[in-house]
C-alpha cells in the first residue's frame, strides 16, 4: 500500500487530468492535497501508472505539474512528478492557509 511522503490536507478544488500518451482529459475534484501528491474524485479513472499533466484549480490560482496515477479505486492517488517552480509556490500558499485552519 502506498503511503504519502508528506502530510496531507484536506483541500477540495477544481482538477483536470490529461493523459500524457492519448491526450484524454477527466475533469474532478481534490479532496487531498500535500507537496507531493493529491487525491482526486469524481473521475472516469485512469489505471495505475498513468502518467498525467494535472492542472488544479482554487480561488482564480492554478498549479500546474506533471504526475503518475499511484492507485485507481474509488478515488485516484496521483503523485506530482514534476511541477513547475513557480506553480510550486501556488502549492505552498494553498497548503500554508489549511496548516492554519487546522
């Protein structure tokens, strides 16, 4: 089973999902955020090892980063592979306001 490197936060935006062999978009939500990684639901799901450009986006802010879908079951897990520096910092914001929240 996979575990997340780091803690995640509760964190529900908009999510588009393209696979980066057929170019197939799948629209959705988060419920999970963390720096490495999201959980994603209310998606047609791509099998396990789907590489994907996701694209999140929260409060007239997008994050943008390459990722692999980890596990397909009821939602999927997909860990960010790469992200872009400046998106990062996007990332970094949102997560800072939930750390207050909880």
């Amino acid at each position: 089973m996979h575990r997340p490197r780091a803690r995640r936060y509760p964190f529900v935006a908009s999510v588009e999902l393209t696979n980066t062999e057929t170019e197939e978009q799948v629209l959705g939500q988060t419920t999970e955020v963390s720096l490495f990684g999201c959980r994603v639901e209310k998606v047609k799901l791509l099998p396990p090892d789907t590489k994907v450009r996701i694209r999140i986006v929260h409060s007239g802010e997008s994050f943008l980063a390459l990722g692999r879908v980890v596990y397909a079951r009821v939602g999927m897990g997909i860990v960010f592979t790469m992200i872009d520096a400046n998106k990062g910092l996007v990332l970094e914001k949102w997560i800072a306001r939930v750390e207050k929240l909880t």
